[in-house]
C-alpha cells in the first residue's frame, strides 16, 4: 500500500514562504492498494494529482473517490480533477451518509452553477458513478480492497475511513473533534486500533481550541495536536501523521505542534503535500488495459 499527500491544509488554502514545508492546498490523500486508485476527498490538492494521473506513464487504476463530508475545502478541487473532464475514465464517487452519492452529486453540482463558476457540471464527461459510503460499513473494492467507514464529530456530520489491503492498514480521521481532558470516544479508538498509519486532525493548538488566542473554537469541529497524539496512543498505532493544518500555522507553527505531540506519541509528524509513504507488504499493482475500469464495487 503506497499513501500519498496532495493537499493536507484545512479549512481554506494558503500559499507563501512560510508554508512551503508543508504545502498550502487543502485535503487531498491518494492510497494506491490491491490494484485500486483510491482517493480520499477533492480538496485542492486534487488539480495536481489529476496531472499525475493523465500522464501517459502513469499507470491506470480503477479510482474510486471517498468524500469524507462535504464542506467546501474537501470538494473545491474536483472541478480542477482532469480525469472527471475526459470520457475514457470510469469514477467511482461514495458520498458520506445514507443517500450520501446523492448528496454529494448535489453538492458538486452546485459548486459549478452560475454565477459561481464559468462551465457546468454536466461538460465534465467522465463515466461517474455515485455511490453511498454510510458510517459503520464495510466496503469491498474488487477483491483486495477493504475500506471501512465510522461516523466523526463534526458540525453537519464526516466520516472517517479506514483502508485494509496489502497486508496494511491506513487510517484516514479528518475533520473531528474529540474534546480536550475527557475520556477518548472509544468507537475512534478502536475504529484506528493497530493502523500501519493514522493521519488525525490536529488543526489547532489547545490554547487556541479554548479560546485563550483569538476566538474559542470549541464545537468548530476540529481537534489538537494533544488528542491526536492520545488517540494513537490508545489505538496503538504504529505512525501517527497530523493532518488539516490550520491556515495560519506557518511551517514553523506546524512542527511546534509536532514537538508537543511526541511527548504523547513520539512516532508522530505533520503531514505535507507530496509526502509518500509505503506502508508494508505492497502487494504489485494491476496493470490495466485503456478501457475504463469495470471493477466490482460491493457494500455490506
Ligand atoms: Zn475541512
Ligand atoms: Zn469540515
């Protein structure tokens, strides 16, 4: 299993000097498993992956894109994705939440529509398909793709994603907010239980989640760097990347963030765009013809 940041800021994208370490474009992870290109959310870290995948030496994988909610730094890159413009690929698209394939075809849709944005949704020609991802189930891709869902805290509801293939885990926990000093919510920790890698949200500091810089974010949906760190202590996790950079953290900020959370988890570092990673037991990729994927998807 290969994991691969392409935009890990929160909440708005940013750019400059001072961002360059980590990267300013918001949520955008791509897991390369069992033969499958899947893709969890189109932040605008997406634009760049989208080049990537229509170069002619790329391999083509049947891509299935995981949103994990709908707020806007998680959808603003799709109409920027090269692939969704081109009729010879095949998208698998799970939208969060019973009905949530709907919803998210909705939410793209509007994304597009006058007098927001020039072109509409429906000059996009990929082959999409929308599909369900409900919290609490078990998706199969193929035969050796695994990806579980669990319901997050966060205002209008996300889920997190948990991919099993290759022999490896991945663990996907952004946008959630678990409340600093209480007792860790259970159904996370065992959602992350032993992962290879768990990216967490860590948007912000303690002293900024209670208000005592700038204005309190207590119910804005996000955690701190202290309970990432607790989680992947609890989950036994192997490495814990922090993820959903606050827009006004600065490189320096970020790693400050990191510095803290070793005390709790030592095996801990910031995500940043561009950042790959292998977990163990790869298991070799499937080439593919040209012709679009028409690969089982199944829900149980
Ligand atoms: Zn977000
Ligand atoms: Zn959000």
């Amino acid at each position: 299993m290969e994991v691969r940041f392409w935009g890990t800021r929160g909440s708005v994208a940013t750019s400059g000097a001072q961002f360059v370490r980590h990267g300013g474009n918001t949520t955008c992870v791509e897991v390369r498993a069992g033969g499958w290109r899947l893709i969890f959310d189109a932040g605008t870290g997406i634009r760049a992956l989208g080049e990537a995948m229509l170069r002619p030496d790329t391999l083509k994988l049947p891509t299935a894109i995981f949103f994990t909610h709908l707020h806007w730094d998680h959808l603003q890159g799709f109409p920027f994705f090269g692939p969704a413009w081109d009729p010879r690929w095949k998208l698998f698209l799970f939208g969060p939440g019973e009905g949530g394939g709907e919803r998210l075809e909705a939410s793209l849709r509007q994304q597009m529509l006058p007098p927001q944005f020039p072109v509409a949704f429906d000059a996009m020609r990929s082959q999409m398909e929308f599909r369900d991802a409900p919290p609490n189930r078990r998706l199969e891709l193929g035969e050796h793709v695994i990806v579980k869902s669990a319901a997050l805290d966060h205002p209008n509801g996300c889920n997190g994603y948990r991919v099993e293939a290759d022999d490896a885990s991945f663990v996907f926990c952004t946008d959630v907010e678990v409340p600093p000093d209480l007792a860790l919510p259970k159904r996370i920790v065992d959602f992350a239980e032993d992962a290879d890698l768990l990216a967490f949200d860590a948007q912000y500091t303690p002293e900024e989640y209670e208000g005592h810089v700038g204005a309190c974010r207590k119910g804005w949906g996000h955690s701190t760097m202290i309970e990432a760190a607790r989680i992947a202590g609890a989950a036994k996790v192997k490495r814990l990347l922090l993820t959903h950079h606050d827009p006004s953290h600065d490189d320096d900020a970020i790693q400050a963030k990191v510095d803290a959370a070793r005390v709790i988890f030592p095996a801990t570092d910031a995500a940043h765009e561009g950042q790959r990673l292998r977990l163990r037991g790869a298991r070799p990729w499937i080439r593919l013809s040209d012709e679009p994927s028409t690969s089982e998807v199944s829900v149980h």
